[in-house]
C-alpha cells in the first residue's frame, strides 16, 4: 500500500477526493492536514473531520494546519461551494476533534518515521507542507514524491479557460499562496503537477446514467457525489468541478492514469495581471535552466478514471 498525507481545503471536491483516497485499497491513509483556501481554517477542518466520520474513519488523523498564507491575506474564493464548503449537502456536525499536533507538524513527523515511503498529496494551497519544509528541511530528501492539484499549463484550451484563481490565466491553489508553491517547486522534492489543462476537461463528466445509479446506491457518500455535481449543474457548471481534486489521488492510485512531461516552472508572485500564474518553459533552446523542473499533467484516460472514481465510491 501507498503511504499518503492528504493536505486539504474542502471543499466539496476535496471531499470527494478524501472518500476516494480512504477507500482505496491501494492507499494506507497516514493524515490529514488541513489548510486554509477555499475557505477559511474552521470550515476546512470540520469539513475534513465530516468526511472521515461519514465514511467510519475516525482512525485517520484529522490536523489543523495553517490559517492564512506565508505572505498575504486569505483572499475570497470567487467559486462558491455553497455555505457549507461541500455543495449544501450539510453532513452532521462532527463528534471527532482534530488531533493536538499542528498539521506541520503532523507532516514533518509521519515523513521523519517513514523515510522514503511518503507521498503528499496537496488538494488546497501549499502552505502547510512549505511551512513543513522550512521548519524542517531535513525532511525534504525523505519526501517520495508531492502531488498537487497546482497551476495551469497552457497545454490545451481547459488550461486558461477554466482558470479558477482570480487573475485571468492562474490556477485557485497557487494563486493564494504563491510563495508557497515557490517554495515547494524550488525545494528540489519530487513534484507532479495536475494542473487545469488536465483536471477540469469536459470530458472528466457523468452521463445521466451515471448521476442516477449514484443517486440510488446505497453508499452515502455516492449519493452525496451525486448531489454535488447537481448542485454545480445548477450553477451552470460541470462535473469536473467536483471531481478535479480526485485527480490527483488517482494519479497516485494508478500512475498511468495521467501522462505527464517534464517543465522548467516558475510561480508568478508579484504580477497584478499575472499574480498566481504558473509559467512553463518548455523551450528546446534557450531555456531558463535555473527554474525548478516538475513533472506537469499533460494527458489523462478519463474513462478509466471515472470507472475508478464510481466503482470506489459506490463499492
């Protein structure tokens, strides 16, 4: 089994994202951190607490992480996920309390006693795991890999007309804490990036068919999903807007899932019209060798992916 650390700011796509990863078999689920993003740190906790007692898993440690960015203000996501942060489904409050620790702390120290062996899958801003890199470089080298849901490539159309931040061409996660993401891009950690061109495709979308064996599976967290994807239809949207940050877990699940290439990156934090824009050099000359190289997302077999997102969550 995969060892993961979930750092997160559900979010309702988050939310679906935590049931995939908890109920995958291919996953040993270590934490959960959560983070201020698409809102603010009291809401994301509960949210995340919410979705380990609707699914019976209280054994994995919910920790509240940051509350703010390193830099700047907390802005205001422009895309509601409705006045619950999970699309008005609106779980039961929870019982379960976040655990003591820091959740940079919580990360710091699951990668120190698995050295080697952890993934960190960030689904919100990345701050916590910079936070955790700072405090303790050390750990850097011990990091397997991070996988984030970050930035915007230019790869295809979805790249920039999905944009989901708040200046034209940026992606939500990286534009609230771009240097955050500078930081964990620099930190020479391995970086898989999926990135709008990949995670908000119109193709990453339920066939009614789908929607309604969602809406009668005995799983509630399938009936949720169901009613979440019907709440951003409602608003003129998509599925994929409750299914991007699944993505990465699927990434992580099944790696052939998502075909990627390999981009000098570098994060855009001053740039009024630019502020959170992630620029990929992929120059064949020229190319400016000292941004940081990551993997980016660059093509994905959506088909298998919703199979293995419906399958997990009506099984």
């Amino acid at each position: 089994m995969k060892k993961v650390i979930i750092d997160t700011d559900p979010g309702m796509d988050d939310t679906i994202a935590m049931v995939l990863a908890a109920k995958s078999p291919e996953i040993q689920l270590l934490g959960i951190s959560s983070v201020a993003g698409n809102y603010p740190l009291d809401v994301t906790t509960t949210n995340a607490l919410k979705t380990v007692e609707l699914l019976g898993r209280t054994d994995i440690p919910v920790a509240r992480g940051m509350g703010k960015p390193l830099a700047r203000p907390l802005p205001p996501d422009p895309f509601s996920h409705g006045s619950d942060g999970q699309a008005e489904v609106h779980l039961p409050q929870p019982t379960t309390k976040p655990v003591a620790q820091h959740g940079v702390d919580q990360i710091i120290d699951i990668v120190s006693d698995h050295p080697g062996q952890v993934t960190i899958i960030t689904l919100g801003p990345l701050t916590n795991v910079a936070m955790a890199f700072m405090k303790e470089p050390g750990i850097v080298p011990l990091v397997k890999e991070v996988v984030s849901i970050a930035g915007s490539f230019g790869l295809n159309k979805y790249a920039f007309a999905n944009a989901t931040g708040d200046t034209p061409q940026s992606e939500w996660n990286v534009y609230v804490d771009p240097e955050a993401a500078k930081l964990v891009f620099e930190s020479g950690v391995p970086v898989r990036a999926v990135g709008l061109d990949v995670a908000t495709h119109f193709d990453i979308n339920f066939s009614e068919a789908e929607l309604a064996a969602l809406k009668a599976s005995g799983r509630k967290e399938a009936n949720i999903a169901e009613q979440m994807v019907r709440f951003v239809q409602g608003r003129g949207f998509e599925s994929y807007c409750v299914l991007i940050d699944s993505m990465a877990v699927a990434a992580v699940i099944d790696p052939s899932l998502i075909g990627t290439l390999p981009a000098r990156v570098g994060v855009e934090t001053r740039g009024e019209l630019t502020l959170g824009q992630t620029v990929a050099d992929f120059r064949h000359h020229h190319g400016w060798a000292h941004l940081p190289e990551i993997q980016v997302a660059a093509t994905a077999d959506y088909r298998r992916f919703l199979d293995l997102l419906l399958k997990t969550l009506m099984d």
